[in-house]
C-alpha cells in the first residue's frame, strides 16, 4: 500500500476536479462579494462511497434536485440551492480519499484568506489556491483535524 497523507490526497484529488463556480467577478477585496453575505457557503462537497444514497436522502429531506454524474467534477452529481450555491456529491476517486464534507466558503481575496488561516490561525494549507479556468480560484486549509475550502469568483 502506497504511504500518503492527507494533503497529497487533496491536492490530487482537487487538481483533478473542476469545481462548479461562477466566472470571476471584478468585485474589491474590502467588500462582501455581491448577493453574498461574508462566510457564504459556496459549495459544499461531500465525497462518500455511498453518494447516491446520500443524494436520495438530501432530495428528500431538503426537495433539491441533483443532476447526472458529470465526469468533469469527479463524477459528482451536483444540485443548486436557493441561495445560488451548490452541494456537490461524489464516491471516493481513488481507494485512499476517506469520505469528507468539505464547505468552501466564499471569500474576496484568496490569497489574504489563506495568509490569515495559515499565519494568524495556523491551519495547515493542504492546496494553495489554485485556478480553476472559467470558474474562479480554490484553496483548502485543515485546522483542527477538519478541511475548509476557499473560493474567490
């Protein structure tokens, strides 16, 4: 068995995703993303062997509607929530990611946002922020044993 840890894991497992996000906006780092109240969250991954289950159950309790597995999200089925956000489903892509619920919360200016979490919080960056063509920019810290993501539009 290959010996990995958690951030090579998320570095090649993010790379080789797309995330749905809306093209980049022109919007200032001192203020709140437009439509967007701070600490949104954006899109909300959750990886599990039994995705299509948790898809059923969340299409019942919340009404949401997911669409097909789509191959250029890591075969995540994905649904559109009311407040233009995302929740995003998918199995595992390789034997080693361990199931996660991974919010990404909206920020103005990633860069500052990963300085704080890392110099002023001391989370571990797992994924420096990374360009996702058409979509904006990710970036994920793990602090207190828990992943968080970023997303600048």
């Amino acid at each position: 068995m290959i010996n990995t840890n958690r951030r090579d894991i998320l570095r090649l497992g993010s790379a080789s995703l797309a995330l749905p996000f809306l093209a980049t906006s022109g919007v200032s780092a001192a203020e709140p993303a437009e439509g967007a109240a701070p600490g949104k969250v954006q899109y909300l991954e959750i990886v599990s062997p039994e995705a299509d289950a948790i898809c059923k159950t969340y299409e019942r309790l919340h009404g949401v509607t997911f669409g097909d597995k789509d191959p250029n999200l890591g075969n995540a089925r994905v649904a559109q929530l009311a407040d233009g956000g995302y929740l995003a489903v998918r199995a595992p892509l390789r034997p080693t990611e361990t199931p996660v619920v991974r919010p990404y919360f909206l920020v103005e200016d990633i860069e500052a946002a990963v300085a704080a979490a890392a110099a002023e919080a001391g989370a571990e960056i797992a994924l420096p922020p990374m360009e996702l063509p058409g979509h904006g920019r990710c970036a994920i810290f793990i602090q207190g044993g828990a992943e968080h993501g970023l997303w600048e539009r």
